[in-house]
C-alpha cells in the first residue's frame, strides 16, 4: 500500500511493511481530491459485483489474519479496515496515559453500533472493524500499529498523512488533531468463530450506515 506522503512525512512515521495487508489485489482511487492513495484489496470469499455493488453483506475469512495484521477490503465504495489485535494492542487500549491522548475514550459520539460501544470498540476484543475513512475530509489512514511509529508516545493505530489526524487501535480519534469524530464502525456480525460478515447485525440489533453521523 502507497499512502500518500510525502517524503517529510515518510521519514517521520517510515514506509509501511508487509504487515499491513494481505496483498491478494490492489487497486488505487482518489479520496476527495485530497490525495491519491493505493491499497489491497481482501478475498471477500467471492462476492459477485451485483452483491458489492449494492452493498450486500460480505464475509471474511478471519483464520488468514495473523496477530497485528490488518487487512482492508471494498464495501459500499469504502474501505474497511479489519485488524486482529494482539494481548499488548489490547492492554494499550486501557493504558490511562493511552486514554488521556483521545477525545472521545467512551465512544460516546455515535460513531459505532451498540453492540461495539465499549472498551475495544468491537464485538470481540481481538478483531476490530471500521470504517476507513478519515473523518476529517475523507483520506484514508495509514496502519502504524507500533509504539512510538509515529512519535514519542504514540500507542499504536492509525495516522492520517494528508493533515496530520491521528487514531488509537480503537479507531479513536486523538485530542488537538482536525478529525472531530472516531472512525466509524461499521453493521457487522460472525456467522462463525472465524467468520465475520461486514454489513449484517446480529440477531436483534437494528444499525445502519445511515446512522454514523459522518456519512
């Protein structure tokens, strides 16, 4: 994946590896005029366009995502991030000096479903799922998943190199960046320990794109 960078902010927060993605397809597009950004694409267990296209739910096979890994994937014109979480990303999210760094620690804004709004933002602690998309003017952010990757301090998550917006393994937005909102999470479920499907609650939960704020 290419983020764009420039070479400035390259050096600061380095060249993302191979533990960004599974690399199965890539394609590239441009996010509100703001910058051109490459990326992979996962194997949705081979959703027809048709189904992609109207935004169908898809389903993701989990097993293939190493510890640390993220992988992003197409849905409804958006990028999804999926990230296994590691034991050390997970005891980050609840470190106080780690909290103290974001906005909004207790998702409060609507920018999840309920079933996500707790301490890990997920259904299951180790597998998080969001919308890609920062919420400032629509770049997509780049994984820095490492302590200190992007600066002294930095608990793992997401920079945004277009204006400098920042996010936890949480996807929640840092205090004094120009991202008002958390990353969004977007209807999800598991139709099995290692199958998640992106665009369908669970049983009795009633969430929709329609309401994040953001989009």
């Amino acid at each position: 994946m290419t983020d764009a960078e420039s070479p400035a902010d390259a050096a600061k927060v380095g060249e993302p590896t191979k533990r960004d993605f599974i690399f199965i397809l890539t394609g590239a597009m441009a996010i509100g005029g703001a910058a051109a950004v490459a990326w992979s694409f996962v194997d949705q267990m081979n959703p027809s366009s048709d189904a992609l296209a109207l935004g169908s739910p898809i389903t993701v096979d989990l097993s293939k995502i190493e510890p640390g890994q993220q992988i992003v994937l197409l849905w409804r014109k958006n990028p999804m991030f999926v990230v296994h979480r590691t034991p050390a990303n997970l005891a980050e999210l609840k470190n106080p000096s780690a909290l103290a760094l974001v906005r909004d620690p207790n998702s409060d804004s609507t920018q999840q479903p309920p079933y996500a709004k707790n301490w890990s933002r997920s259904i299951k602690p180790e597998y998080l799922v969001l919308i890609g998309v920062c919420t400032h003017l629509g770049c997509i952010p780049g994984y820095r998943p490492g302590l200190g990757e992007v600066g002294a301090g930095w608990p793992g998550g997401w920079f945004c190199p277009c204006h400098g917006s920042k996010y936890d393994l949480a996807g929640r937005v840092f205090k004094g960046v120009p991202a008002p909102l958390n990353l969004p999470v977007p209807p999800y479920s598991f139709a099995s320990e290692t199958a998640l499907v992106i665009g369908a609650n669970p049983p009795g939960e009633t969430f929709q794109m329609s309401d994040i704020g953001t989009l």
